[in-house]
C-alpha cells in the first residue's frame, strides 16, 4: 500500500482489476459505483460512461465466477444486466432520498461532496424534458447522479418513475458495456490493436464527449446569469 497513489481513484481501470486478498472483486466494485453514482448524491465525482465502457473490455475478467457460461454473449449479457440492475436500484435510492430531504437539500451549504448548482441544473434539465429527462440523464455525468434526486423532490410519479428508470438503465449499461466489448474485439481482431494497452486516450475521450453537452449548457446560460 506504499506505493498506492490517490490519482487511482479517478482511474476506472483501477476499480475494474481490484483484488483483495488475491480475490478479484472487481464486478462488485462496478456495481457498487454504478449504485453510489445513481443512488447517492456524493456519486458524482465517481467514473460512470468510462466505468462501464472499460467493463465491457475488461468482460471476462470481471464475470470470471460465472466462468461455467461458455457463450462470450451470453456473458456479456448477463454483466450488463447485473450492472443496469444496480443502476435501477441506485435511481431507487435517489428517488427515495429526494422525496425524504428535498427541502434540506435547497437549503443545504454546498460541501466537497454536495454542490447545489449541480441539483438546480439537473432540476432544470429536469423541467425541460420531463420523464424523458431520466433517459437522457444516464448519458450524462453529474446530471445523472441528481436527476433521480430531482424526480423524487417534484414527487413524479412512481409507476412513470420505474419505467423511464428501468428503460434508462437498460439502455446506458447495454449501450456502453456492448460497445466496449465488441471493438475491443474488433479493434484486436481487424488492426491488431489492443484497447488495453491505450485505456488513459480512451477515458480521456469518453470523459471529453459525455460531459460537453453539460458544458455546453452552462456556457450557454453564463451571459443571463451574468445579466
């Protein structure tokens, strides 16, 4: 542990190959992330596109005590379902806390682990798409972390709720984990090229893609703030 350097943290990589004790506990790392980004407020800060893009790369490594399964979809399904499931239950979590403390989280100073900016834009990407807003938030960070938090505040409706959950659950952990997993496969197979070996270029780009249209809002709000 001498050598262990905090900067690892913020490396998806990091939590995808953990062992403890030579026990490799990856997958539940991911799935715990995947809760803790969606479920609690403190989870924005944690890698959640890049996270699951790597899972798919990293596939067998992290559904090895499912080993009995031969069939390559087969287990890269059943890794994107374990991983949408605690993506739903997360939602859950944030639905619940927001519906609970609301009002003290409006009132709440902002902290290392809580910014408030970041719950009123949610609340206004929230009031501009709806239900829908819960889709569209999986694709991006920060806002996915609150946008459940922001449902449960303006008391949506559960059975609504649950299904824009599930359908955006489905959705992110198929769409990036598949992704990852078959040009990784293609990117080895066609140009010899193993995504392994450049993992820092491609969260750099996931991380750069997924959070410009966050960026590109608020640069596009800062002249009324300004006014």
């Amino acid at each position: 542990m001498t050598n262990f350097d905090w900067m690892q943290l913020l490396n998806p990589e990091f939590y995808i190959t953990m062992s403890i004790g030579g026990v490799k506990v990856g997958l539940w790392i991911v799935l715990f992330i995947v809760f803790a980004e969606t479920g609690l407020f403190a989870g924005f800060f944690l890698p959640g596109d890049s996270l699951l893009f790597l899972s798919g790369i990293y596939s067998r490594d992290l559904i090895e005590n499912f080993s009995f399964i031969e069939s390559d979809m087969v287990n890269v399904t059943l890794l994107s379902i374990l991983i949408a499931v605690a993506g739903i239950f997360g939602n859950m979590m944030g639905y619940w806390f927001g519906s609970k403390s609301g009002y003290y989280l409006y009132k709440k100073e902002d902290s290392f682990w809580f910014k408030k900016k970041y719950l009123i834009q949610s609340k206004d990407f929230f009031e501009r798409f709806g239900g829908k807003a819960i889709i569209f938030a999986r694709f991006l960070p920060i806002v996915r972390t609150f946008a459940p938090i922001v449902a449960g505040i303006v008391t949506m409706e559960k059975k609504k709720f649950m299904f824009y959950n599930i359908v955006s659950s489905f959705l992110w952990s198929f769409a990036l984990i598949f992704s990852g997993h078959y040009l990784y496969g293609m990117f080895l197979d066609k140009f010899d090229i193993d995504l392994k070996h450049h993992i820092e270029k491609i969260v750099i780009g996931i991380i750069l893609v997924s959070t410009f249209p966050v960026f590109l809002k608020m640069i596009k709000k800062t002249p009324k703030d300004t006014e």
